[in-house]
C-alpha cells in the first residue's frame, strides 16, 4: 500500500508539472515571442518577416538527454506555432551533420535550430545557411565561430563548479575522479575548466583524477575500471553527463563492489549533469547524491521560440530575460542565453518543476 501511494503522489506532481509547463509554453506564444525577446530587440525590426518550415538537428539519440529533447520538439513547436519538420539525428558525426544542414537547406527550411555535434566543425554548416539567408539558433552548444542569431545553453561553467562546489564540502580530502566529456565541444572544455579552476581554488586537498570519454558510455566504463582498480581509495566522481555516464559507472562500481549507499561507509560521492529521470531516481536510492539539472524542455522551447523571431527579422542583445535568465556576448561574439540549471539533492529531488520528475 505505501508503494502504490508514493507512485500515486509522484503521478500527481507529474501530472501538475505538465500542466504548469503547457500554460507557460501557452503564454510564451500568447506573448508572441516576448518571453524569449525579453530583452527587445538591437535595433529596429526592418527586415521583412518570414515563415516556412524549421530544421531541427540533433547530434545523436543514444542518451536519455536527448531522446527527451527530440520528445519536446514537437510539442513546443505545436505551442509556439512553429512548423518543424521531423528531427533529424546526425548520430555524434560531425561530417553527417554537415550534410544534413545541406540536406535541410536543399528541402526549403526556412529557419535551423542546431545542436552542434562539434563546436568548431559546424562553421562550415552555418557559413552554407548564411549563403542562404537562413537563420540559425544553436542548442546546447555554442559554435566557436559562424555566425547564428542565439546560442540556447545554459552555463556549462558553472556546471562543473557546482560539481566542484559538491564534493568540495563532502569530500574533505583525496582522489576523485571527472569522468569528461568531447574536449572538441565547448561544453566539455567549460565543464572541465569550471571543475578543475573551482577545485584549485577552493579545494587543494582533492587530487583530481580525468577520465577522458568523448561522451561515450563504453569508454567511460572502461577507463574508470581501470582507474578505480590503480586507485581504489578514490572518494568522488564528477559526471560530465549522467545520460551516457550514469549507468556505466554504477555498473562498474558494482562490478568492483564500491557501490555503496549514501550514508554508509565507503560511499563514494558522485555528482553528474543532465537531469534525466534515471538520475533522480538514483539521488532517491542513494547511489548518487546530486546532479545539474540541464533544462532540455528549456532548449527545445526557447530555441524554437528564438528561431521564429530570427525568421521574423529580430535582433537580440546582451541582458536579463523575462523567463529567469541573462544573455551574454560570448568572447566570439555570439550570443548566448543562459538558462538556468539548478543542482538537485534529496532535498528537492522532488520538485515538480524539473524536467526530469514531468518527463514521462
């Protein structure tokens, strides 16, 4: 009974979650476009409107992250009026993402919403739509030169310092491990930089020890095995990202006989990124103790919500939204709105306004 009780109170929140998000999402296209053009436009609105279709580009479907992105698509695409063609999915390779930006170039798309698979690569892909006087909104990751009228993301910095900050204060003193993701995207070379500068400052008692995995599951699982065999007093491990890494390291814990509770002795402290469902169940068992909770219904809506005003004409610059967040001038130039990515513990683990406890 008190099982299907707790199933029925965590049916509930989802089911109240939904309805918060469909409102806003309802009020985002009621506003039309002003929740993600708080800050107004640069200048005048002169160039003439367009409408036509919206490429949306993935860079893979092997993780949970993006899986439930490619979900909201077409659900927030449907609230803001956008006409998106089906999600394409360029499986982690930089040169099919380049042929698929081509691909939906030469079928008519008016407008691309991008999620670079590699941060320098995909200039190419948006010096061919800047021929083409389509505009670009990237996701998730910002591209390190092109031109592209936003950059939806959150602070990826900031992510791997909250992961810092984390283990800092529970893990007084020596080894842990960052499992890291593609150096050649800037949001693994952001989380790295945040986690490591955070640490050298903060904490000079830990010892840092990397574990390069390009996001690739296998990979991940293979190096910490070896890394935890060399180094079996390891206290803490960062994620770069829970949706590849999560279920390998707790295999590989388990396979070594390290997975242990939170609370028991000989737990190991470990904090990831993404905010996907199987990372909230895993706070609430104890096998994990926190993780960044990465805004996919966020990136889905306001990077559909950024395309139609591009389409429109509409310039962004750099200042606080109304929907909770800053646009900043990256050192490129591009313009980057951070969304905001709160750290999740058992202490609000079950808040029905993350993504991951509304996701079905």
């Amino acid at each position: 009974m008190a099982g299907s009780a707790a199933r029925d109170r965590r049916r509930s929140r989802r089911t109240s979650a939904w309805a918060v998000r469909a409102t806003a999402a309802a009020a985002c296209g009621a506003l039309a476009l002003t929740a993600c053009a708080g800050t107004k436009s640069e200048g005048s609105s002169s160039a003439p409107g367009r409408s036509g279709t919206v490429a949306v580009i993935l860079p893979q479907l092997i993780s949970p992250f993006w899986q439930s992105y490619n979900d909201y698509v077409p659900k927030m695409a449907k609230a803001e009026h956008v006409d998106a063609l089906p999600t394409v999915n360029s499986n982690s390779d930089s040169l099919q993402q380049y042929t698929d930006i081509l691909n939906e170039l030469n079928r008519g798309a008016k407008g691309l919403v991008i999620a670079p698979v590699d941060s320098s690569a995909i200039e190419a892909g948006l010096d061919q739509a800047r021929r083409k006087g389509v505009p670009v909104v990237a996701v998730d990751v910002a591209p390190d030169k092109g031109r592209v009228a936003m950059t939806v993301r959150a602070d990826n910095v900031a992510y791997g310092e909250k992961a810092c900050d984390y283990l800092g204060q529970h893990v007084p003193s020596g080894k842990i491990v960052q499992i890291e993701g593609d150096l050649n995207s800037v949001n693994g070379r952001d989380r790295s930089e945040g986690f490591r500068s955070c640490v050298e400052k903060k904490y000079p008692k830990l010892e840092v020890l990397d574990v390069p995995a390009k996001w690739e599951s296998d990979t991940a699982a293979a190096k910490l095995g070896t890394l935890l065999g060399a180094n079996p007093d390891i206290k803490g491990i960062y994620l770069q990202a829970g949706g590849v890494y999560l279920l390998p390291t707790l295999q590989t814990l388990k396979s070594q006989n390290m997975l242990k509770p939170a609370g028991r002795p000989g737990h190991i402290v470990i904090v990831s990124n993404d905010g996907i469902p199987l990372e909230l169940g895993a706070i609430r068992k104890g096998e994990i103790d926190a993780t960044v909770s990465q805004p996919t219904d966020a990136y889905a809506k306001y990077g559909l919500c950024y395309i139609k005003a591009a389409m429109e004409g509409k310039t962004f610059r750099p200042g606080r939204t109304d929907h909770g967040s800053t646009i900043v001038r990256l050192p490129s130039g591009i313009l980057e709105d951070q969304l905001p990515a709160p750290l999740v513990t058992r202490r609000n683990v079950d808040d029905p306004h993350l993504w991951g406890n509304a996701f079905p």
